[in-house]
C-alpha cells in the first residue's frame, strides 16, 4: 500500500511542534514531500545497479535486487508510441507515449523495451551506429532484426517501413504529493481526502521519507538542530541497507 500523505504530514507537524519550533504550511509541506519522493524514486535505480554487483542472498524476502525492483515496479508500465511523418518530413519518428495501457495520462520518465507488433524486441544503438548501419547487407536493419535511436525524447527506428505497432516499456514519474485542505471557521486547515494525492512508494519507506521532510522543515523554519539530527537519522538509515 502507499504512504498515507495526511500521516505524514500530522507527524511532520507533531514533531515540529512538541518543541514549539516551528509549523510548515501545506504548501510547504506538499513541495517538500513532492521532492522527497522524487529523491527516493531517483535512489531505487542507484541502489539497484549497486545490488547487481553484489551477490545475493537465495531466501525469500531477502533479496536485495528483487525488493528493488518491487518498489520500482510501482512505476512500470506499457504504452504506443504515435508515429510522426509530418514533422520532419525526411526523418520520421515516434512519439512516446502521454497516455499507459492503463488509460492514465503519465510523465514519462526511463526509457525501457521498444518492442514492435508485441512480439520483436527492437535493438537500441547511439547515434554513430544508428547512421552508419545500412552501410553493409550484413548489419542492415530488417523487420524481424529492427533498431532504433533515442534522443530529443523521440524514438527513431529502422527500417523506415515500420510505421506502426511500437510499444514501448517505461518507468512513469511518479504524481505529485498533495495534501489539499479547506479554511475551517477559525482559520484552520482542514484536510481534504478526495482532493489529496498520497506518496506512492510502499509503506516500508515512511520512516525514511518523514526523516527526509524533516530535513528540509528544518531549513524552511531555520532550526538547524533539526536538520542536523535529521539527517544524522537518515545517513544511518541509508548505511543500514547497504551494511
């Protein structure tokens, strides 16, 4: 399940107030936890070429590399590319995709398979390669041996003949954290649960993700003893999964 985005806040808020060292706004507080998620997010993919150098442990539950990629798994998903021959008249493209498999309107954010008429993966090469490839019969690109270029956040593929049927595999960016809220009689916020977005990482980051918040509450209320313990918290948080 996700991390509820109103338990976070009410913690954050509880902290900051035991001492009476300060108070973060919503708004505050909804573009603080927004970037922390990214910087979680952002991690999962650090950690996990980490963990695929490392050997793993053959137990349930305690490999590394799959706890990984369960959390980026969150993120995965499908869509078709729309083919573009207008633009660049002489050099047709793909566009990635703005809506997923799943009809949900996501930002793209890592590139993975490109896979053509469900079936062929298309191989992917740089741009040296990519322009130099039909120069032999040997390496020449095919529809059963296709290859594309990626770049300019376009997918360019060869054979030109191919001009439907692209899918694309990809790891979304996750939605912004919000917790929205109304003005009670005296002034007050009052948290509003349809309206709110929560973090969509797993419940097993909250510790990490409130620690991080704090951080940064501690900058925006200018109270360094709570950044420093903060953060202390957070480092020996981060040794303890990789020790």
């Amino acid at each position: 399940m996700a991390i509820n985005v109103n338990t976070v806040y009410q913690t954050v808020l509880m902290i900051l107030n035991k001492e009476q060292r300060g108070f973060m706004t919503p708004e505050e507080f909804n573009k603080t936890a927004t970037q922390v998620q990214l910087e979680v997010f952002e991690k999962y993919f650090d950690d996990l070429n980490q963990q695929l150098r490392i050997p793993q442990a053959d137990t349930d539950y305690a490999d590394r590399q799959e706890n990984i990629d369960e959390k980026i798994a969150i993120f995965k998903t499908l869509g078709t590319a729309l083919y573009d021959n207008t633009t660049l008249i002489d050099n047709p493209y793909f566009d990635l995709p703005s809506v997923d498999m799943y009809a949900e309107v996501v930002s793209f954010y890592r590139l993975g398979n490109v896979v053509h008429n469900d079936e062929t993966i298309v191989q992917r090469l740089d741009r040296h390669d990519f322009y130099y490839v039909n120069k032999s019969k040997l390496t020449r690109p095919t529809v059963i041996n296709p290859v594309y270029l990626y770049e300019n956040n376009k997918i360019f593929i060869k054979p030109n003949s191919i001009n439907s049927g692209i899918k694309i595999d990809y790891v979304r960016k996750p939605k912004d954290v919000v917790w929205a809220y109304g003005t009670g009689t005296l002034g007050q916020y009052e948290f509003q649960k349809d309206d709110s977005t929560n973090f969509e990482l797993q419940e097993s980051e909250q510790s990490d993700v409130i620690l991080k918040i704090l951080v940064y509450a501690g900058i925006i209320i200018r109270d360094p003893q709570i950044v420093q313990t903060a953060a202390a918290l957070v480092q020996a948080d981060e040794t303890n999964k990789k020790s």
